[in-house]
C-alpha cells in the first residue's frame, strides 16, 4: 500500500486545499505542514519524508532543492497556483506554471477543482476567498458558479468571509497543531462545524483584535507610497498590506519586526513597478520571496532588511522597475 503525504500551506487556501485532496483524491494519505512563516524544508523533514512513497505539495512553493532532495527516495506532485517553473520528473499541477492566465487560476483550491473535475463547494470557496478576499468576485465566470452554490446552499455572501477569516485565523497566532487538523475536521464541509470550533474562534477573535489596533494606528506615506511597520507576534503582515493597499488604493511596503528574533517579514504590493522581478533577484541571491507582478513577500536577517526595504522604497516611490 503506498504511504502518501500531503504537505500544504497554512492559510485557509492551504487549509481547504488539503481537505478536498483528502476527501477526493488521497483519503488514506496523511497530512502536514510546516511550521508557520517557514517556506522550505530542513534537513530533518527530507530525512523524515523518506519513509514516504508519493509527497503531493500543494499550495507551497517550496525550494527547487528540497523537491530534488524528496524525489531521491519519493515521486513528487506539485498542486499549485504560485508563479513557479514546471520541474522534471514529477506530476507538475500548475496552470500559472504553465502560461495559463492568473485571473482564471486564482487559489489552489480552484485548480483542484478543475484539475479533478469537483463541484464547486464550501472547500472551493473558502480558498478562493482566503486568497482573493473582496477581489474573490473578480472574474465573473468563477463568482457565477459561487453565486449558484450559494443559492443552492442558502449561504450568505458575508457568512462565507467569516467562515474563511476563522480558517485563515488560525495560523496567524501559530496553532500549526489546528493547522495540521483543520483539513480532516473540514471534510464535511458544515459551515456550523466551523462556527462552532471554540478553539478556531478563540483564535479568531484574537486576530480580528489585533488587526483593528494596527489598522487604527496612522499612517507613514511617502510619494503616495504607504509605509506601515508592524512589531507583532502575529502572522497577519500580509492581511495588513492588503487592507491597507485596497482601501487606499496606494502601493505599500508593510514590514514586520515582532515576528521572528533574527528576521523580518516584509510584504509590498504595487501597481506601479514590476515586484515580480525584485522577487526573482531576492531569490538569486539565495533569499526566500515569492510573490508575483504586483506582490512580494520575503523574510530577510536583520542585517539585510533595511537595506533592501530602502531599495524597495525608492523604487516604488520612482516608478521605476528594477
């Protein structure tokens, strides 16, 4: 019988994710995921992953390197929606991979969909809304097919965001234990499972808090460019970049100091330079980012922050593309 391992992200797309493979495709597999904020694999987990036939990573693009290390002794699926190149010698799900148009692709969990030919569901949705939030409904052949769902299901459009925001929560406060969970207890896909969780609304309950105390605090903007620093022990530098660049509209750069003791999270979105690019030069000088034209997102040593958050600065407040 082969032993299978699904190794997902953390977020609710990550989440949702690993449930419908569980459910539809991989039952008997178990699954996992790293630990919050870490987008690649140690030394220990390529040892640990020996004793397993088939990894499906999904949602996750991890390292090139730690892919070669597990097809020493496992075959590899990759599951994903992330810019990546296709890699040999293993089944490479990924439309974005492949040239496909980002907007027809625009969670992992839309590509299992697809993939597998699955009906839209609560999974589905939750990831969709996960990545995309208020953008969810952005391409209008994907949202008809939620709106029916919806209609079908007698769901609210704003009881789908809060289901989503109680997933998505629990990784920000670094409960990878629920994290590692949530795909099996989500597989029946009840919205009242979720709502009634009192570990996932404590967890969601918390985030919400913190979120509304950095939202409230003013606002460094420099050639129409938002400067936001964080000092938060919680994994939520990407939501704040997020709310704080579509309710102004502006290009931002959010950096987070609280996070780890020996680096530093940052997170930018742009419509004015090409964030792609400064994402492939970070990751030819060995750093960790990923991100795609108009999102980066990277953990960088203290020593290396500041110089290149003034480098991003400058760009984005010049206009120009690296």
């Amino acid at each position: 019988m082969c032993r299978g391992l699904i190794i997902h992200h953390w977020d609710a797309d990550g989440i949702s994710s690993a449930a419908l493979l569980l459910k539809h495709v991989y039952p008997e597999y178990e699954n996992w995921t790293p630990n919050r904020g870490i987008r690649r694999l140690d030394q220990d987990h390529i040892e640990w992953l020996v004793d397993f036939d088939h990894v499906v990573i999904t949602d996750m693009a991890i390292p090139k390197e730690n892919i070669d290390s597990i097809l020493e002794s496992s075959e590899v699926t990759i599951i994903d929606h992330h810019i990546q190149k296709p890699i040999q010698n293993i089944e490479f799900i990924n439309p974005i991979g492949r040239g496909k148009n980002v907007i027809d692709y625009p969670c992992t969990s839309w590509v299992i969909k697809e993939h597998f030919d699955l009906p839209v569901s609560l999974l589905v949705i939750i990831g969709l809304i996960g990545d995309r939030l208020h953008k969810a409904d952005e391409n209008p052949l994907i949202w008809s097919q939620i709106e029916k769902n919806l209609e079908n299901e007698g769901t609210r459009k704003d009881e789908l965001y809060f289901l989503t925001r109680i997933v998505d929560s629990l990784h920000k406060i670094g409960d990878i234990e629920a994290v590692i969970e949530a795909p099996k207890v989500l597989q029946d896909e009840s919205p009242e499972t979720i709502k009634k969780n009192m570990r996932w609304r404590k967890a969601y309950n918390l985030v919400e808090s913190e979120l509304e105390r950095i939202l409230s605090e003013s606002l460094e903007i420099r050639n129409e460019v938002i400067y936001k620093e964080l000092d938060t022990k919680l994994n939520i530098v990407s939501e704040v970049a997020k709310k704080l660049s579509w309710s102004t509209s502006k290009d931002i750069v959010a950096v987070n100091r609280g996070y780890f003791t020996d680096r530093v999270q940052i997170y930018s979105r742009s419509t004015r330079i090409d964030l792609l690019s400064i994402m492939l030069m970070l990751q030819s000088e060995g750093y960790f980012a990923t991100g795609k034209q108009g999102v980066l997102g990277t953990v960088l040593p203290i020593s290396k922050s500041n110089q290149f958050i003034d480098y991003l600065m400058q760009r984005l407040c010049a206009h120009i593309d690296p």
